[in-house]
C-alpha cells in the first residue's frame, strides 16, 4: 500500500480526532497533577487544555479530510481537461 491514497473512512477520522483530544486533556491533566495550582490558575490550565482538545481535533480531521480529498481532486481536474462536467464527468 505504499504510495497509495485511502478513501476517508468515518470510523477512522473520528478515532484520530478523538484520540487527539484526549491525548490534550491527558496533558493538561498531567501538568494540573504535577503543578498543584490553585484555582485560577487551575482553572486557566483547564481552560487551555479544553482549548487545545478543540484545536487538536480540528487540525486532526481537516489534515485526514484533506488529504482523503486531495486524491479525489486530481481525479475530477482530469475529468475537467477532457471537455466534461467535472463533479459528473458528463460532457457539459
């Protein structure tokens, strides 16, 4: 399978979007656990590692969509250069 392009799978878009934002609260409660800190800045290192969990997810499912994506792109820009519709392939 090496140099080939998968199809994007749902199952596995979620698992890695998931899998990212728990690894970010793990380490948010990592350092709340070895920090101690009292609570403002308790509650600003939640808040960060919410933050993070969000960003980790976004940057995890546009990577995998546009990467899943960008296979299927060269395919319709092909069907573009030969005259057709490239969303149908049909001439237009």
């Amino acid at each position: 399978m090496t140099g080939q392009r998968r199809g994007l799978s749902m199952g596995r878009l979620a698992l890695f979007s998931l899998g990212s934002a728990a690894a970010v609260l793990a380490l948010a409660t990592v350092v709340l656990a070895i920090l101690k800190p009292g609570p403002v800045l308790g509650l600003i290192i939640v808040l960060a590692g919410v933050g993070g969990a969000i960003l980790a997810m976004g940057l995890a499912s546009t990577r995998m969509t546009r990467r899943a994506l960008d296979g299927s792109a060269d395919d319709e820009g092909s069907a573009g250069e030969q005259g057709g519709d490239p969303g149908t392939g049909s001439p237009r």
